[in-house]
C-alpha cells in the first residue's frame, strides 16, 4: 500500500454524549467486533465480570464513569480505526473538548427514553464551532423510549444538524422486535439474548412478508412512521455530512449488542478519512509525505510503579517512522522519537510506523505541553488548544509536611494534563487548584494519595473567577502593586487575576481599560 491509501483507509473519531447515555459500553462492543477483546467488559462490574477496557483507572472502576478520555485503536472492515471514548459527565469536559480537537468525526449517542440532554448540547456546540461530522446512535431502544420522529425533531431543533434516518425501530420498550434498514431494504430481528441479530432481505416497507414476522399494531405504526420519515427528511447526502450539515441516524441497544455492527459497518464506510489541519503559518494537508503532529492530551501514570508520562500525539499528515528525529516546534530542539506506541486504554504496543489519522503514544520526560506541534522538517503551529476559566477553587494544605516533594510532583504532573489548573499565589505559598467541575477535586484527591502518596485536604478558596491578565506594561506593572494578593501565576508563569467577587472583577475591567482580562487562555 503507498502512503495516499494507508492514510486513506484511516478513521479517526470520538463517541460524545450526556453520562449515561451508553457510550463507553458501546465502545467495548466496537473492541469486541475490531477482535481486540474477548469479552465485552462491564461499566459496574460484579464478581466474575471484567471491567471496561477503556475504564482503566481505578477511580473509574469504582465509580462507574468515565474521567478520562481513552484513546483505542484497532482495525476493521479493512481501515484502521483510532476510537477516542470521552467522559460523559460535564465535570471532565475540556477533557472532552481537547479530544474533539484531535478527531475527523464524532458518533453521538442519545438516550432514547431522555432525548437530547444538556451536556450533549454542550458537545455539539463544540462540533459545530469544528464542523466536525456527526453520526447519531438512539441507543436504549430495548427500554421505554419517547416516540422515533420527536427524537429525530429534537436532535434538529436543539443541535441544529438536519436528520437523515438510516435505520427505523419497529416498536420500542418492552414491544421493541428489531429495526429496518434503508440502506439495504432489510430487517434487524431483536434477539437479546443472541450475539448476532438476524438479518433478513424484503422488498421495501409494504413487503408482506414483514406482516408474517411482526406484531400487526407494531408494524402498522413502523410504516406510518417510516413513510414518513422518509418522505419529510433529508435523504442521505455525504457532502451535506461531511461539512456537518447532516446527520445519519441509527437506532439499537448497544447493552443487547443490536445495532451496533450495522452502525459501525456503515459508519466505517461514509465516515471521512483525516483531513487538512489549519496551522498559522499555511494548512497542512494529511497525504503530505513529511510528518506533522500535535500534542492534544498528557497522561500521567498510566504505569503508576514507574510514574511515566504519556504525550498523546494526532499525526496530522506523511508517515512517521520509529527512530525518527522531529523538530519540537514551541522550543526549536530536535528530538528523537525511540518508541512510540499504539493504544488500548492502558495497554501499549511499540509501533514502527504510523500515518495521518493515527493517534500515537510517546514517553514525555517533561518536554510536552498540550498543544505543541511535532514536525519532520518545518516550523508549524498548529492552531493551540485553550486552556478554560476554571470555575471552582480550592487550596491544597499537606497533611504530612515530608511529603512535599511528593505533592509538588503531583501537582505538576496532574495540572499537565490539562484536567486542573494550577496557580501560584504572588503573596502566598499555597497553591491553588482551579478545575471545572467540583468533581476533579475528587479525583486529584484520590490520584495524589493513590499515585503519589500524598495525603493532603482541600479547603474553599474565597474566588470567584479566574482572568489571564495581559496589555500595556505600565498599567500592568500598576495593576501588579495594587492587587498583589489576588494575583497568581499559571504553570507556565502567565499572570492570572483570582478576583474574589463580580463586583471587583467590573471595576478593574473599567479602571483598567489598557488590558485585557480572558476568560481562556491559548499559546
């Protein structure tokens, strides 16, 4: 295979949707059909069960969520697919957001019997912004589920993304008996307790055979639905779908394992290989043979025994070969490339090669930020991925003082990551953590006392919201004499204003008009 078709066959995606909704279980139904896993694992699991593959981390398996996007890659249908599974809860969205900036397309699933919910509008409003393809999976139809056409008419009127049918329920719930394709005129019989659903060929939706399968009541309202479902929406147009205007809709149980290979059979087939990427200095084409990355997420102990970090990198365009020396863009430096590795969750493998589309892991020794840029032979940067005004604060006080050295690793390690912020007070010693949602508080305390031994207690820090503060020098330097106490550096030693109320937030904005307070910041 040349370098055009290696990089065409590649499929890069993430599934997004509400916590919930099934995402990671489908996710493990994709592994099982790709041949990397035996056994499906569970969300919860009980004795006996094996847990989610994508669900690594310990704190995941406890709590039965996601925290941390995965990156998955394995073949199928003759491509090779590289699955990002994102967390669900709104708690670890930039998680979410960094991961949509590395991806060609995104499956979304909705709950059948809750419909559209808010932090997929939150997603979609970040798809959107990307024009990042979408396909919809109405999972859960096995359950009490709201009528097939008003989830159709919600996902058009709340995400804005016109609905192309693919699929159709032939009754839902209890009375849910299997599913009619219109890509190929054929009938998905529900069997829950089969492995494989059994697929029979008919001649439309007034075929009389249907009558001799179905219940009559079921199958009468299918083909007053379908019929008009098919004659009110869109038919299928890839060019609408690749420039995100149109969405292909399948509907199944992703528990039950129905619907799920139809879906990943036809998504394989239309979904788009990977695409140009927008640099500042010119747009990069995938098929280009000169190898271009950029770093999207950092992990920390994925291997806690030797406190490794993983740099997570999108390979943007050409062929990269193990060995390879790459210029390290934000810094200058050349470095050398010895072992990157392909991903299943935790688990990694030693590649000799990866192409445009492939997402590769690389020992970090602490030279990667998020958003760096890898090239073979020029200076790129690629469009940098923000950092968010967090939304709650607390300060960090260690329990047992000789174990600042372990705290302060800790810290570095997980703010790198890109899930917290970290801050350094200008007239204290304390740091201060600032993340999205109160939930990372729980997570950061349970990986620094899991991973780095560190027992420490959170307390409230009295801030309402945090400001990247920049402008003219000499307004900057009298800002930096009259509020020294409500200023901090990032990690990266950018002045922040932790302003403690909206009121002090307006009358700086207004006393200070020569600089800028941004609620994001970008490298």
């Amino acid at each position: 295979m040349n370098l055009e078709e290696e990089i065409l066959r590649r499929r890069t995606f993430a599934i997004v949707s509400h916590p919930d909704a099934g995402k990671t279980t489908i996710t493990e139904k994709f592994l099982w059909y790709g041949g990397v896993i035996r056994e499906a694992g569970h969300v919860r699991a009980k004795a006996g069960k094996k847990f989610t593959t994508s669900d690594w981390m310990k704190i995941e398996q406890q709590r039965g969520i996601s925290v941390s996007s995965s990156v998955l890659s394995f073949p199928y249908g003759g491509c090779q697919i590289n699955l990002v599974d994102t967390p669900g809860h709104q708690d670890f969205c930039e998680d979410t957001y960094r991961a949509l900036t590395a991806v060609d397309s995104a499956l979304v699933l909705i709950d059948s019997a809750k419909g559209v919910e808010p932090q997929t509008i939150k997603l979609m409003e970040v798809c959107r912004l990307r024009m990042t393809p979408i396909t919809v999976f109405m999972n859960k139809m096995d359950r009490d589920s709201l009528d097939s056409l008003a989830l159709m008419d919600e996902v058009e009127r709340i995400l804005g993304v016109r609905c192309c049918p693919r699929t159709f329920p032939i009754g839902s719930g209890k009375a849910f008996q299997g599913v009619y394709s219109f890509i190929d005129d054929s009938v998905h019989l529900f069997q829950p307790d089969a492995d494989e659903s059994e697929i029979r060929k008919v001649n439309g939706i007034h075929d009389p055979r249907l009558d001799e399968w179905f219940d009559a009541k079921y199958l009468a309202e299918f083909r007053e639905q379908a019929a008009l479902a098919s004659g009110a929406m869109d038919s299928f147009d890839r060019e609408k779908y690749l420039r995100g205007e149109l969405a292909p809709v399948y509907f199944g149980s992703a528990i039950n394992n129905f619907g799920v290979k139809h879906l990943l059979d036809n998504f394989v087939a239309v979904a788009p290989p990977p695409l140009s990427r927008h640099a500042k200095e010119r747009d990069v084409l995938a098929v280009e043979p000169n190898f271009t990355g950029f770093v999207f997420k950092i992990q920390a102990n994925t291997d806690p025994k030797h406190r490794d970090r993983i740099a997570f990198i999108r390979v943007c365009s050409g062929k990269f070969m193990r060995g390879s020396k790459v210029i390290h863009c934000r810094t200058g430096r050349q470095v050398r490339l010895a072992a990157p590795t392909s991903l299943l969750a935790n688990d990694r493998t030693v590649l000799d090669e990866a192409y445009a589309g492939d997402i590769i892991g690389i020992h970090d020794p602490g030279l990667y930020n998020i958003s760096d840029t890898i090239s073979e032979t020029e200076n790129l940067a690629f469009d940098g991925i923000p950092d968010f005004a967090p939304e709650h604060f607390c300060r960090v006080h260690l329990e047992d003082p000789l174990r600042s050295k372990q705290l302060q690793q800790g810290l570095h390690q997980l703010s790198e990551e890109g899930a917290t912020q970290l801050f350094f007070p200008l007239g204290g010693p304390i740091p201060v953590l600032g993340v999205v949602g109160v939930l990372q508080f729980d997570v950061l305390k349970f990986r620094l006392e899991e991973e780095y031994n560190a027992r420490c207690r959170f307390e409230p820090a009295n801030i309402y919201q945090a400001r990247w503060v920049s402008g003219d020098a000499t307004e900057l330097g009298l800002f930096r004499s009259e509020h020294t106490f409500d200023l901090a550096q990032d990690k990266k030693g950018h002045l922040v204003y932790l302003c403690p109320n909206e009121f002090r937030l307006q009358t700086v904005e207004k006393n200070y008009s020569k600089l800028r307070f941004d609620k994001f910041h970008v490298e």
